[in-house]
C-alpha cells in the first residue's frame, strides 16, 4: 500500500487498524530495509524483489 502511495490514515482504514499501528509497522520496515522515507522503502524492496517493479522497468 505504500507502493500505491495510501497515507496512513487511507492504509489503517483498509486494514481496519489503527494509524499508530500503521506507523509502527512503517518503521518496522524502515529499520529492516535501512530506509528512511516511503520513496526508498517502496525502491529498495523492488530491488530486493519484494515488490514488482512499476513502469516497464
């Protein structure tokens, strides 16, 4: 979801969770890909295969 570049708030509603809990599980992913913004999250896990790559890439 943050690929497609849901806010928080958009993401927790989907999920049926909490923001707090939304931001939690960002950080989590923050720490785990040595990342510190949704950009290189979303670049560094295409890299890692993770996620597919968008735009012909």
């Amino acid at each position: 979801m943050l690929a497609d570049a849901l806010t928080a708030s958009a993401i927790a509603r989907r999920l049926g969770i909490s923001v707090a809990t939304v931001h939690k599980h960002v950080e989590s992913l923050y720490r785990k890909l040595g990342t510190r913004d949704r950009v290189s999250t979303v670049l560094r896990a295409q890299e890692m295969g993770l996620l597919p790559r968008r735009g012909g890439r």
